[in-house]
C-alpha cells in the first residue's frame, strides 16, 4: 500500500477515534475536523496528541462538504473516511469527491454502488429482482397521502387474509436511518395521523417529507450480515453475522451480539444454522451482482419460524463493527475492519479469502449511553464528571469521551448521536462472554449531573438486563 | 412590568454593542476594499432582503461565500494580516461597534417586561404544526396560548418530544428562536402578553419609536 496517503476523516466522535488508530496501524498520515460544539471531543485531544496542530481543522458543521473539501486540499489529504452517518452513504459526495479537479480516494464504496445500494427503495428493487425476500410494502418513497393510504389499507387487507389477528403496518421517513422517524400503526384511522406526523418529521429533520410504507413484522430478531470486498468487487467476503434485536423502543440498537445465533447453546424452533447460511448467501450474491467494493452490511429481519426478509443495505461502516471482527480471524490473526476498509479502499487487494477467515467465540457490543430507559430511552444531557471501568483482555472499549474529573468534566453536546461509548466483550461461548459482559458493566463508573443538579441517568442497568437474554428469540 | 423610563435611560446611557465579526466557514480569506473606520450597514430591506456592507469573501472548495455586515455600525477592528490565508470556522475577523435600533430597544424592553416563556434546556425549538402555521401566514400576535397548551416541539438528538407552554394566558408578542439552531437552556422563546397589558406595551412600543433616535 501507498504509505503516500493522507486520510480526511470527515466525522467526528468515537468512529474519528477509531479511524485515527486505524491510519496509525496502516501507518498512514490523517487529517481530523471539528465543530465548536465538539472542542473537547476525544477525536480532538487524540488527534493533537498524535498529529500535532497542523493535522485539526475547525469547521462550521460536519454537513459542508465544501468545508471538508477545502480542508482536505489545505492539508494535502488523498482520501477521505466518511466514517458513519453525515456523508457516509452521500453518493452525490462520494462522486464529488473521486471526480472533482483534485480527486481522491472516497474509502467506502464507490458511488455507482451507495447510489444503487444506499437507498432501501433501490435495494428493495434490486433483491426482488434477485429472488431475495423483502419486507411487503411500497418500494418508493410516497408523498401523496391518498397513495399512502391505499398502501396501508392493502397491506392491512394481506395481513387480514394471512389470518394475522392484529395486523400493523410500519410508517418511516425514507430519508431516515438508525431506527429514527419510525412508528407502527394499528389501523387505517390511526394511519392518517402517524403518517402525517412522520411527513411532518421527516420534512423537518431530513429535509425530505417521503414516507416508506410496510409491514410490521412482529416477533422478529434483527440480523447482520457483514461484508467486506476489495476495489476489484468481484470476491466479497463475509465476516459472519450478527444480531441486533436489543433495541431502545425507538428501534435503535442498544446491544449486538455476534453470531448471529448460537444454536449449540440455545434450541430455536428453526434450522438456525440453514437460516444463518442462508441470509449470508443472498448478502454475497447481491454484494457480487454489484460489485460491491467496500465494508457494508446487509440487514435482515428473521421471523419466529425462521422466515428472512431482507431490510435494506447499510454501503458503510457500521457502529457495531467491531463485534463482528472480535470473533472473526484472518489466517488466524485479529482482524480491524476498518484498517480493512481503509487498506483496500486504497487499491490493496483484499489478499485472502473467505477459506482463510474463521469464527471463535462469541462477541457483545454494548452501547454505552447516557440516557432514560424508564422515560422512553429520552437523551440524558449534561456534564460527566466519572467515567471509568476496569481493563481486561476479552474487553475494548471506543469512547470519544475524554478524561474527566469534578474539576473536569465532559459537557454531551446536544447536536449530536448520544453514544458515549462502545464496549466489545469477548467469551468463547456464550455463558462466558455473558459472565465477562456483567462483569464488566458491574465495575463500570459513570457518573454526572445536569444543569438542575440531578444526577446523570445511563442504560447501564438496562444492558445488565437483557445480556440474560441473548441471542434468545 | 419595568418602569420603561428606567430601562430607557440604561439603555441611553450604554446605546452601543460591539459584535464580532467571525468566519462563518473554513477557506480561504480575501478581504473586500473596506477599511477600519468605515461605516457598514446590516440586512436592510422588508423582508431583509437587502445584502449589508461586504466585509470578506471566504473560498471554499471554488464556492465562495461573502461575509457581510450583519448590523449597522463602524467597522472598529479589522484584522488585515489574516487577508489571504486559510481561516478556520469561528476565527475573529473584525469587530463591529453597532448603536442599538428601535428594533431592537423594543426587543430588550418586552423581554424585561414581558413574561419570557425560556427554553428549559439546550435543543432546537419548533412550534407545533397548526401554531406554526399561524405564525408564519398570520403573525405570532395573532396566537392566543394558555398554561398547558401544547405549544413546542423540542428536538435534540434528533429526538422530539412535545413540551407545554407554562404562564399566563396571553398573545405571543415575540418569538425569539430559530428553528434551524440550538437554543441555550434559560434563553427566552418567547414572550407572552397578556390581553389587559396589551394597550399598555402598544404605548411602549410607540414611545420608542418617537423616543429612541438611531444614531450612527
């Protein structure tokens, strides 16, 4: 690989973090950005540390990609990580960026791909075509409220003649991602309520007022596969599956375990094994049709008697990427997505194959936040003033949260995911990596107030909960 | 209420600010032909439509962007020697010293005086869709509110909740918010009058604007 390469990180918080080491172990040089919301960030102090003054840049917001552009020329930067969210899945930007007078090397995959992958609409299309299952439901964003309308109440009708006794019918934002801008609907007078309510989010936070309209699927597990392929798209890899069913209630994960299940531990009224198989063969196909040429991660929803429907395609990065690489080897050696994603985004060759990657053990991510499980899982905003937990070998943690003290201590900016850190727990089956998991969260220390003085609220205590319950349908 | 008289002297005794001029964007810096000393003048117009004095351009990724004078007043600072290099996002450029409008002595006036419903934390603030409606086809003052009312929608995070007005019932008379930026905890949304006091903030109004002479 070119050691000749400077990487634009174009994101911010823990990912910048993780992007920063994973340049260090590539041995390649980086350029960070920040907000002023984000001064005291970890990506900040940590870049400083590791690359002097000349390797931070201020910027207006992480959404201007003029800014981001023009610091990447400032500093001589090659290539840009767009880590996740902001313009990770941007294919306008990813195009822009590998086409402009200076190009450079956009790590994720190219925008032919997020362009035709990106969009769950597009994707939704694509699979149909291909025999992979979908969720039923409108395959385009829906702006006319008598259409919608007519998509709900044939989608109750379906439901009705499949003998569902209450059946629901899910209302999204189509711009939206990460579980926001979601709410399920019980009936017809119901749905022209929660569809307003969503055209109306939807406008306000993401600009576009498009509406996706489909099946709920009750009593499902959320299951990953994660992908990996070179520039050359043509042999993709998989780095297993994952689960991601522990989520707030509004749908956004708060746990992940790898694999996806764990039939020698745990009996499921399925072949799990054939489903598990089965979901990585339609995400390879599908990465192989369009030759997919980067890290991404293909979503499912499995039902209670095993049925998967494929969701959509997430071309980036994910948060939860490291549990997948905390199981997985590589000609029997750890393996860091991300400096995967960085290396053969770059032109390396992928330089094994999916023969040479094998499976140990199990692996929990658990998203650190601070937040209120009992009051809707509302954001918990103010100052951090402990942040600890004790060191182990089968334990990472990521956290853009710097060190602090009373004297000391970290504001949560409120413009931002609230993620505070991401644990990676490790077990060689799943009793011990449970044991290790309440452990772990048993020792961890994170404390604070807000500005009435009431003390910080976590979904710590809700993590201990449910790692009694995973990879359990 | 404040005795007006009193808060109008305060304000004649310390009639100017001084407001920092600061790059809206990271790029490159070139400063227009002005200079320190000059008179500059903010967005003007009925609907602000009107540009104020070009102070700087700053060119990012080819798109240049101009820095304008966002209020009336003399350019006190410039600093000349960052002209031409790559400025960062919130980096000083100048420093305007700006005389107070009628506007705006109006504005610190109704919020002393009035009932300021705040924000109770640091979000962006919407009001809720048919209030918002009314506000932007017919004026805030035409919105009538009481203590309970679903008035907002607070939005951090990404995450909206809905959040209740508490005070007394009245017209809204002002909206101090922007719905595209964060609001700090304890900064004043709105103010709230009452219908008995109505008359009585009219006079005010008027007694500014015969009163209150702009100045420079």
């Amino acid at each position: 690989m070119n050691k000749q390469h400077k990487v634009l990180i174009a994101n911010r918080g823990e990912i910048a973090v993780r992007i920063i080491q994973a340049c260090r172990k590539l041995g390649l040089d980086f350029v960070c950005v920040h907000t002023a919301e984000d001064a005291c960030s970890g990506h900040v102090s940590l870049a400083l540390e590791l690359g002097g003054e000349k390797s931070l840049y201020r910027i207006s917001s992480y959404h201007d990609a003029n800014e981001l552009l023009s610091v990447a020329d400032e500093s001589g930067a090659t290539a840009v990580h767009p880590g996740y969210g902001f313009f990770a899945e941007d294919f306008r930007f990813a195009r822009r960026v590998t086409e402009r007078g200076r190009p450079l090397v956009f790590l994720g995959p190219s925008w032919r791909v997020i362009r035709d992958l990106g969009d769950k609409i597009n994707t939704k299309r694509l699979a149909r075509s291909l025999g992979v299952p979908t969720v039923p439901g409108s395959d385009r964003p829906v702006y006319d409220e008598l259409e919608a309308e007519k998509i709900a109440r044939s989608l109750f009708d379906f439901q009705m003649q499949q003998g569902i006794a209450r059946p629901l019918v899910l209302v999204k934002a189509s711009a939206g991602g990460g579980g926001m801008g979601i709410e399920e609907v019980y009936d017809i007078d119901m749905f022209r309520q929660v569809y307003r309510r969503i055209r109306n989010y939807a406008m306000r936070q993401f600009k576009d007022e498009g509406v996706l309209i489909e099946q709920r699927i009750k009593d499902f597990n959320h299951l990953e596969v994660q992908v990996l392929s070179d520039r050359s798209g043509r042999h993709p890899v998989h780095f297993g599956t994952r689960n991601c069913s522990i989520q707030s209630t509004g749908r956004q994960k708060r746990l992940e375990v790898a694999p996806g299940f764990d039939p020698s531990s745990i009996h499921y009224d399925f072949d799990a094994k054939a489903l598990l198989d089965e979901i990585v063969m339609h995400s390879l196909n599908m990465a192989r049709k369009v030759g997919y040429d980067s890290v991404g991660t293909w979503e499912w929803i499995v039902t209670r008697d095993g049925h998967p429907f494929l969701m959509e395609v997430n071309t980036r990065i994910q948060v939860e990427n490291g549990v997948s690489a905390a199981i997985s080897r590589v000609k029997g050696k750890e393996v860091d997505l991300i400096a995967e994603q960085i290396r053969t985004g770059l032109g390396e060759p992928l330089g094994y194959t999916q023969d040479d990657i094998t499976f140990h053990g199990v692996g929990v991510e658990y998203r650190i936040i601070a937040e209120d499980p009992d009051n809707g899982f509302a954001p918990w905003v103010g100052d951090i003033d402990r942040f600890s937990w004790e060191e182990h070998d089968w334990c990472r943690v990521h956290t853009h949260v710097p060190p602090v003290s009373k004297e000391n201590p970290y504001t949560i900016p409120t413009e931002f995911d609230p993620n505070l850190a991401l644990a990676i727990i490790w077990g060689k089956d799943l009793a011990e990596v449970s044991a290790n998991g309440l452990a772990f969260l048993d020792k961890l220390r994170l404390e604070g107030h807000d500005g009435k003085g009431e003390a910080l609220k976590s979904n710590v205590e809700f993590l201990k909960k449910k790692t009694e319950r995973i990879l359990r349908f | 209420m404040r005795d007006i008289a009193e808060v109008m002297e305060e304000l004649k005794a310390a009639p100017y600010t001084e407001r920092e001029v600061c790059a809206p964007h990271t790029g490159v810096l070139r400063f227009s032909d002005i200079e320190e000393g000059a008179r500059v003048s903010g967005f003007t117009g009925t609907w602000k439509e009107i540009p104020g004095t070009h102070i700087a351009t700053i060119t990012r990724e080819k798109n240049p962007c101009k820095v304008l004078a966002a209020e009336r007043g003399v350019l006190q600072k410039l600093y000349r020697d960052l002209d031409g290099s790559f400025v960062e996002a919130g980096t000083p450029l100048g420093v305007i010293r700006h005389y107070l409008t009628r506007q705006e002595v109006v504005s610190k006036l109704l919020k002393e005086s009035l009932y300021a419903f705040c924000a109770p934390e640091r979000a962006k603030y919407y009001f809720v869709p048919d209030v918002d409606k009314k506000v932007k086809i017919l004026g805030c003052r035409t919105v009538s509110i009481h203590d309970g009312m679903e008035l907002f929608i607070v939005s951090r995070m990404k995450r909206e909740a809905p959040l209740c007005y508490s005070g007394p019932a009245g017209i809204i008379y002002d909206v101090y918010f922007d719905q595209t930026k964060n609001v700090d905890a304890g900064s004043p949304l709105i103010v709230v009058c009452p219908p008995e006091q109505q008359s009585a903030v009219e006079d005010v109004v008027a007694r500014v604007q015969s009163e209150w002479n702009e100045g420079e």
